[in-house]
C-alpha cells in the first residue's frame, strides 16, 4: 500500500486524554502442535479496550501461520495452533511517565503475576495466492471471519487482532477492566507526537518478570490500501524505537489508540504501525464493543 493523505477528518475537536497504564499488558501465548504435541511460547504486548476483557494486539504474536505467510517462512511455524494466552497487567497505582521522562530516564515498570487467560476473539480473514480474500484453512484460529477481497498488500499490512480475557488464573474476574478508549475513523497527521507502552524482551525480562517501557516518535506515513481499503487507511509509518516483545504494544495519539506496533524495518527506527480503522471495519456487527 502507498501512503495517503487523511482521508477521515474529525468531526469535533479532540480533548486529549491521560494514558492509564493499567490497560497496557504483557501477553504469554501458549501454541502446540496438532500432530506432534511439540510447545511453543510467543510474547507480545497488548492493550484492553474494551470494560468486557478485549484485548487488541498484533496478529503476528497470536497467529503462527500468520507470521509464517507475511514473513516468506523466517518467522513462526506451519501447524502451531494458539492454545491460550496468560495475560498480565501494571500493578495498582502506576504511573505514566510523561514525553520528557521517557525521553530521558525512561524508567521501567515491573510486572510479574499472570493473573488472565484470553482466547482469540477476531483475526482479519486470510488471502488466496491470487489476492481474492478466502477463509484460512483448517488451522484457522477462532475468530477468522469470512472473506473481504482484501489484495495481499493489505493482508500483509492489517497485523492486527484481539484477544479476550475469558477467566482468571487466580481468583475471580473483575466486575470490569480499566480500558484505553480507540480512534479508529480520527487520524494523526504526518508529523504528529505518538508514545507507545509496551514489554521489551531486549531488557531483563526473566522468567514471568516482564518490564514496561515506554517509547516516543513522530508520524511518517499514512498508508492506505490498494483493493479492499482503496483510499483508507490502513495504518501508518513511525519515527520509533522498538525491539522484539513490543510487538502488539498501543501507538497512543493525544491519549487515545490509533494503531499497534507491528514490525520496524531493519537498521531503522521506522516502525509500522497496523491502524485501528480495518479493525473496526471488521467487527462492524459482531456484538465486540470497544472503547471509543
């Protein structure tokens, strides 16, 4: 997809909004193997949009087959399926540092207690080799939806899904979760401030001690697609450090979710960012509600 201009103006003036870091979480995904019971454990980051549990991250971190297809083989594996996510929150009480401290101490947040299990809730539909959308195959996880035309650019670029909290490891679940609220139709402009929060596995991160750390950058790109999402957007491109676990991590814009971390291009800061419009797209009609 090339990068277009904003296509969806505000219609109002946006208020900018406090991040609360108790909806920014560390995921653990547990996948096996259909045939040979073999285990695999993925991390990504996440973030709960939704009072009912849903979560959105990358779809990479929760799809193997997904990440095996757009990576040519590199990354992920034929024939894992996603068993079950354990999910972790900040604790009580944390605070969000602003710009100035992240650009200078950027200080890390301990999070250690998997308090959640989640299971998919929604992944975008896959694409033929010829471009026309069909369903995945019998390895699909839960959740695939039926087919869009979206060209393979698009498939490629829409890294994107969510997961819910379905019950608690410990304890009970809470009447609801403190959520990050989306703008999925209100964009950023190129040059615009964004901060990501998410759980870097290039830092200490030792058995189920994880570190949240966030990351500042600016908008490059707005991308649009090129069939399904002709002149829509479908994410953008940002000035941003990130490394490996970030994957899935919230791109905030004046306090509000435009999009999760997907992949940096390499020797870079580029940083791609799947945006939040597809997402809402698809889940138009599906009784998902999320925070807005």
């Amino acid at each position: 997809p090339v990068p277009i201009p904003p296509l969806l103006p505000a219609p109002q003036p946006i208020e900018d909004r406090a991040i609360n870091l108790q909806s920014v979480v560390v995921i653990k995904c547990l996948f096996k193997n259909a045939v040979t019971s073999a285990k695999v454990t993925v991390y990504g980051s996440g973030a709960i949009i939704s009072a009912g549990g849903y979560i959105v991250t990358a779809r990479h971190v929760i799809d193997m087959a997904y990440t095996y297809a757009i990576t040519g083989g590199k990354q992920g594996l034929v024939g894992y399926i996603l068993d079950s996510c354990d999910v972790a929150v900040p604790p009580e009480g944390t605070k969000t540092p602003t710009a100035t401290e992240i650009r200078t101490l950027n200080p890390f947040t301990p999070v250690t207690e998997f308090a959640y299990r989640a299971q998919i809730a929604f992944v975008p539909p896959d694409v033929s080799p010829t471009g026309t959308s069909a369903p995945t195959g019998t390895s699909a996880p839960a959740g695939t939806s039926a087919p869009t035309g979206m060209s393979e650019a698009e498939h490629d670029f829409v890294d994107i899904a969510l997961l819910r909290i379905t019950s608690a490891i410990n304890g009970a679940l809470p009447h609801s979760f403190v959520v990050s609220p989306v703008k999925s139709a209100i964009l950023p402009a190129q040059g615009d401030e964004v901060v990501t929060f998410g759980f870097p596995s290039g830092i200490p991160s030792y058995g189920n001690n994880f570190y949240l750390q966030g990351s500042i950058g600016q908008v490059k790109d707005l991308v649009g697609g090129d069939q399904f999402f002709k002149d829509q957007p479908v994410g953008m491109t940002a000035v941003m450090e990130t490394i490996g676990g970030r994957s899935g991590s919230p791109v905030f814009w004046r306090g509000f979710i435009v999009g999760v971390v997907s992949s940096k291009e390499d020797y870079s800061r580029t940083t791609t960012v799947a945006g939040m419009y597809p997402l809402a797209r698809f889940i138009e009609g599906k009784n998902i509600v999320i925070s807005q």
